[in-house]
C-alpha cells in the first residue's frame, strides 16, 4: 500500500504584490502579507487591487496566500476588520492570520483561519484549544525546542490543523505578543503594529548593589534565527509550514531566503521519496535559479537556532543590532583618502558602492561604504578603497584591523534582475483528427488542456526533418509557466503543418491548461469549532492575554473564563507590571546564572538570581528572574505622559472598551 506524502509548506513573507510574486516564482508555497490595515506591521499594508494580483499569480501555480489581519482591535474597529476580511475572501485570499479572538465571535466569511505567531502558543494545551476553536493552522513560539513542538503535534490532529515554525530571520526577544515596552514608553503597541524595538538599544546593566556589570551593550538583542540544519529533526517533530520571518524586509532578502530554503526543502523531499513517511510540496512545479542562494549575504545580526536543540549560551547580538557581514581580510595599510586592504582570498572582488565594516576598540561596528575600489596586486591580493566619507572619521581604522564585508554590490545587482524560473512539468500528445489536429497536454497534478487545428493533411517532403520541426515549435513553452517532459506524435506520418499554426495551437492548449488549473484550483476549507466550545485551558485571563474588546471577552467567557483583565492598552496596569517575558537570559548569557554555579567550587551558593536594572539614558528598567520556567521578565511601569495623553485622547475621541463600555449599547 502507498503512504499519502505529507506536504510541507515554505511561506514566505511579503511587504507588498511585486515582493509576493518574486517569492512565488522563488519557489514559496504560500505567501503571508499585510491586507489594507489591522496588519502586524503598521507600515506594511497593502490594497485589495494589488492583493488580487498576487493572489492571481499564486493560484497559477497553486501556491496560497495568506493575509495579515493579526493585530489587537478596539471595539469601533471590529466592523471595519470584519469588512475587510469579507473583501479579502472575495479577492480570492486563501486564509487570514489573526491574533483577536474576537474576529471570532463576527461574522466573517468562510475563509480559513491561521493562528499568528502573536497568539503566543507555548503549550499543547493552548495548541488544542485554539484547534477546537476552528483555527486551521497554528505557528507555535520561537522559543520551543523539538521535543516541545513534538508534545504540541502529539496534542492536536494533524488532518484539522497544521503546525508552522518561524525558521528564518529576525527574532523577537520576548514571547510574541508578550511585550508593551513600546506602549509603556511610548503610547504605541507592538500588538497593534507598531512596535519601536527597544530590545535593539544599548544598555548599561547594574546588578542589586548599583554596581556595573555591562556598558552600553545590547542585551536585549538577538541573533537572527537560522534553521536550515534543523529542517529533518522539525519535520520529524510535526511542521509542516516552514515560516520565513520579513514582511519589512527587501525584494533581495525574500528572492535569496525563499530559494535557500527551497532548495533545502527540495532535498528533504527528494532523498525521503521512498520513505515510510514520504514527502511532498504543497504547490506545483520546480525552480530554478541563475545565483546560488547565500543567507550570509543579506542583513543578518549573525544566526542562531535559538532554542530549537536547547539553551544556549551564544544566542545573542550583545555587541551591535548592526549587520557583521562576512570577513574579507586585514588593512595593511592607512593613507590620507584610502585604505588598503589585503583580502584572504584571491576569489574575492571588490566593487564600488560595496559596504565594509569593522569592530573599533570599543567593540561598536563602524560602517564604510566603498566609493572606488582599485585592484593593486591581484597575486598579493590587494586592493585600495576609497570610502565615500573622509578617512579622519574612521574611528580606531589601522594596519592590521580585520574587515568585514556587509554589502556586495554584484550580488545585490545580480537579484535586481529576473533570477528564477518556476515551471510546471507537462506532456504533450499531438494526434490527427478526420479535419486536422489536436494537441492535448496534461500537466504534473494530472490537469488536462487540449485544443484543435483544422488543417489539411499535407505530406511532408521530408519526414525526419518533419518530425523534428513539429517537437521544436510544440516544445517550445518559454513564455509560459510551463515545460515538457515529453512529446508524443500519434499520426500516420511525419505531416506538414505551419509553424505559425502550430503555434497557435500550443497557445491555445496552454490556454485551456491554466483554464482547467483555475477550475480546479480548491480554496482552503473553514475549519469549525467543536461543540459545545472547548474550555480555554485557564479560567483567568491577565493583560498578557490582551484582551481588548468586548466581542473577545465574549469568547472567552463562552470558553469558560470567569475573570478577565483588560489589555494593557487600556491603560488599566498604571503600576510596575512585566512589560516583557523572555526565554532569554541576560544573567545565563553574562554567567550570573544560579543553575550554572551549582557545583562550582567557591561559587556555588554565592549567585543568586536577583534582580538587575536596565538603563538607557532616562529609561529605566528591571530584569527579574522565574527561575523554575526559566524567563526572564522586564519589569517597568507605563509613563505618566502615556497615561496623560490617553486621558486627553478619550475626553476628545472617547473610545469603547469593553469594561468601560456604556450599559446603553451593549447588546
């Protein structure tokens, strides 16, 4: 008996249609993206028009897009976001991500619904929950390692939901949705798109006695993820959708990561063909590509695979949220307008407009961009640069200095051209008809596309030459999505036909091939919650549950919450609360960790987690520490201009929360 192959999803991120396209035609199965608002990332919208265009495009190659409704509402937004979501479906989106349970309790169309990384889903239990309650497809936290994504697969049924897994780019240092420093600080909301990223900054770290024990460093920080050595071991734990991290980032970044992991991914599927457990892509065809992909070459703080095969102690970017890049070699060589360098490989060219950096004594990252570049010695390897800014303002520049390149100016011109060829397999059968021909083409999913010439059945002069003119124009599918595997000529002979008529008739089959593909294309089944509803696994929900308005609180009273705290954008938590959670440990990373003492001679007993104080200028906060979970939690308290300004902005625009709402309009 055969085994069904399970299909493994690549999704890819896009910041707007054109990005989205590129990465279908890299290779991405599905695709995620900002709809016109309520979007994760406020600056990352995008209209309904141009959704259709991509979605078009998509669907050609059966590949999904799934769009970005993923942010925490207020109760004026709710009907907006339940509008929108209706243009969605009808524009032809195949799922939307959501975070606000309460879109729920709306009346949304049948399109199915995905889970956002922001649901903050730790625990088999909330795994379950969130499947019973008709979510299709769930991305569980950054921060789990395999053996706890296994136990989430092993608490949900792989034929209702689909378990994703973030594997590539940035990665946020708190749980997702589990972070208000922005909102504390500023008024904005990272669950409402709009984070300002303060685990970026620089911070002086004082411990319990006042005292120093890190100057301007970035604690908060993190390398970006990177899991292309953990693809077999994920599969194995249970995902099925592999999760490239990026609706901010450029053509260039989504172009080189998707087909990176393409071609990882192709690989898996190839070498488990014959399995037990075989292997397949969720979408059709093959892609080629004219560079080979290079995750080294984009933005990247350096990689890690975070948590993924456990604690680590080297997971962060303490030194700079700039990109290293990658070593190139050594100054040998300071002059008043340039500087020479002697690279560490013969194969490496410098380019104009390509960005170097280097670590000044300080350990900061002092950026040059190359204005001219100048080969001085190949055989030696050398080369001069003249930055684009004045020598003087290089601070710690000197012989010997190791270099890094962060910007290749060939590889960032080689993706601004066409760099991929995605195309679906397919046979073609030409055969003689009573008053001509047809040409019939059947793709790779077992599509049909057939078309008829009405052509008299004139004798070739030449047969073989015949025959091999007839296979040169019906094989030729360049400018479709389209190529053969094989041609097959069922007539009594070699017969003459045109070439511009059989042309015709290859654009007309072709064009009944995408017809019959369009007909057949099945959109994603809504997945309906069980009955009667599932209880949420706890029965008090905090802030942290960012429970925003009253249609969410409606859902979770049906799922058995009896308390339930209102989000801390309602400005109900003015005093010190956990304005971040995090698996990451500033005292394990500095080896102040109490676990890491235990059986140190002279140490043991003597580090205690207590707590430390973040500083960056004005702002201050405290890192206090869960031992028995492992977290880490960022304590502050929101700012009196935060609250002022909120006070101010209800008197103007009063808005309607659920545990302020009027009893008038409740209903």
């Amino acid at each position: 008996m055969s085994l069904l192959p399970h299909q493994l999803e690549l999704l890819s991120p896009a910041r707007d249609a054109d990005i989205g396209i590129e990465a279908i035609n890299h290779g991405a199965d599905a695709v995620y993206i900002g709809g016109p608002a309520f979007g994760a990332r406020a600056t990352a919208g995008n209209d309904i028009r141009d959704l259709e265009r991509l979605i078009s495009h998509a669907h050609r190659f059966g590949s999904r897009i799934f769009i970005t409704l993923n942010t925490i509402l207020r109760d004026d937004e709710l009907e907006g976001a339940r509008q929108m979501a209706w243009q969605i479906y009808e524009a032809g989106a195949d799922a939307l991500i959501i975070q606000d349970m309460g879109l729920l309790e709306l009346d949304l169309p049948p399109i199915q619904l995905h889970a956002s990384t922001q649901s903050d889903i730790r625990t088999p239990e909330k795994a379950r929950f969130l499947q019973d309650a008709g979510l299709s497809q769930i991305v569980v936290a950054r921060e789990l390692d395999l053996k706890q994504i296994a136990a989430v697969r092993s608490a949900t049924d792989p034929a209702r939901t689909t378990i994703e897994f973030f594997v590539h780019g940035a990665l946020c240092v708190a749980y997702s949705g589990q972070c208000y420093i922005t909102h504390a600080h500023t008024g904005r909301s990272a669950n409402r798109g709009d984070c300002n990223q303060a685990c970026r900054l620089p911070y002086e770290v004082l411990d319990a006695q006042g005292r120093i024990i890190a100057h301007e460093k970035h604690v908060l920080s993190m390398k970006d993820n990177n899991q292309s050595d953990n693809l077999r071991a994920l599969i194995d734990a249970g995902v099925r959708s592999f999760k490239i991290e990026g609706r901010y980032k450029d053509m260039g970044y989504v172009k080189n990561i998707t087909a990176h992991y393409r071609k990882l991914l192709d690989e898996i599927i190839e070498e488990r063909e014959f399995s037990d457990a075989p292997l397949a892509r969720s979408s059709s065809g093959r892609t080629s590509f004219s560079f080979t992909p290079d995750p080294d070459q984009n933005f990247n703080r350096e990689f890690t695979d975070y948590f993924v095969n456990g604690r680590k102690d080297d997971i962060g970017a303490f030194h700079t949220p700039k990109t290293p890049g990658r070593a190139i070699g050594w100054v040998t060589k300071v002059g008043e307008n340039f500087v020479e360098l002697e690279t560490s490989s013969r194969d490496t060219v410098l380019h104009n407009g390509d960005g170097l950096c280097y670590y000044d004594l300080q350990k900061e990252l002092v950026g040059m961009q190359i204005n001219r570049a100048e080969s001085v010695d190949a055989k030696k390897s050398l080369w001069r640069v003249f930055p684009k800014d004045p020598i003087a303002g290089f601070k710690d520049l000197r012989k010997g200095l190791e270099v890094n390149r962060n910007r290749d100016m060939e590889w960032v011109r080689s993706l601004d051209k066409k760099s991929s060829e995605r195309r679906i397999g397919l046979w073609a059968q030409l055969g003689q008809t009573p008053d001509g021909f047809a040409l019939t083409l059947t793709d790779d999913d077992g599509f049909v596309g057939s078309a008829n010439l009405v052509q008299p059945h004139q004798p070739a002069t030449d047969s073989a030459r015949a025959e091999a003119s007839l296979r040169d124009q019906l094989g030729r599918f360049g400018a479709t999505i389209f190529s053969v595997h094989d041609i097959s000529l069922q007539m009594d002979q070699p017969w003459f036909i045109p070439a511009s008529a059989l042309n015709q008739l290859r654009r007309d089959a072709v064009a009944a091939l995408e017809a019959a593909r369009k007909a057949g294309f099945v959109r994603l089944p809504r997945a309906l919650p069980v009955e009667p509803p599932a209880p949420f696994p706890e029965d008090t929900l905090s802030y942290l549950s960012n429970v925003f308005n009253q249609k969410a609180h409606d859902f979770y009273i049906k799922h058995g919450v009896k308390v339930i705290d209102a989000a801390y954008e309602s400005k109900e938590e003015e005093g010190e609360v956990s304005l971040m959670i995090t698996k990451h440990c500033v005292r394990f990373s500095m080896s102040l960790c109490p676990k890491q003492a235990k059986g140190v001679i002279g140490v043991k007993g003597t580090i205690k987690a207590e707590p430390l104080q973040l500083i960056n200028g004005k702002e201050k906060l405290t890192l206090r520490f869960d031992c028995k979970p492992c977290e880490m939690h960022v304590v502050g308290k929101m700012k009196r201009s935060v609250i002022n300004q909120h006070a101010k902005e209800m008197q103007e625009f009063p808005m309607q929360f659920y545990r302020s709402r009027p009893a008038e309009v409740r209903t």
